[in-house]
C-alpha cells in the first residue's frame, strides 16, 4: 500500500539524500536537516523507552 514510505528515521534520512528533495531546499538548510535528524535517529537507536524497561 505504502511501499515507498520510508518505515524508520533512518531509512528517511537516508532517502532525504536525494537530490530531488534536497533541491527543494537552500543547501544550509538542507544539511542542518540532515545533521539534525542523522542525530535523532542515532540517539533514538540507543534510547531505553517505557516499552523496554517492561519487557
């Protein structure tokens, strides 16, 4: 249905790199962007949630 959603921050991340959509943006922009969510998705990866500690 929704094939070509990215499923994960990273996998978006990684698809943000397409010149296309990273046209649509100054290029500052478009890089702070990027470093930004790059980040997020890292930090999320090692994050323990609620969900963890109750399993």
């Amino acid at each position: 249905m929704h094939a070509n959603l990215p499923l994960t921050l990273g996998d978006a991340a990684a698809a943000f790199n397409n010149q296309v959509i990273r046209g649509a943006l100054a290029p500052d922009l478009a890089h702070q962007y990027t470093e930004v969510k790059s980040d997020e998705w890292v930090r999320a990866c090692g994050a323990v949630t609620h969900f963890d500690r109750e399993m």
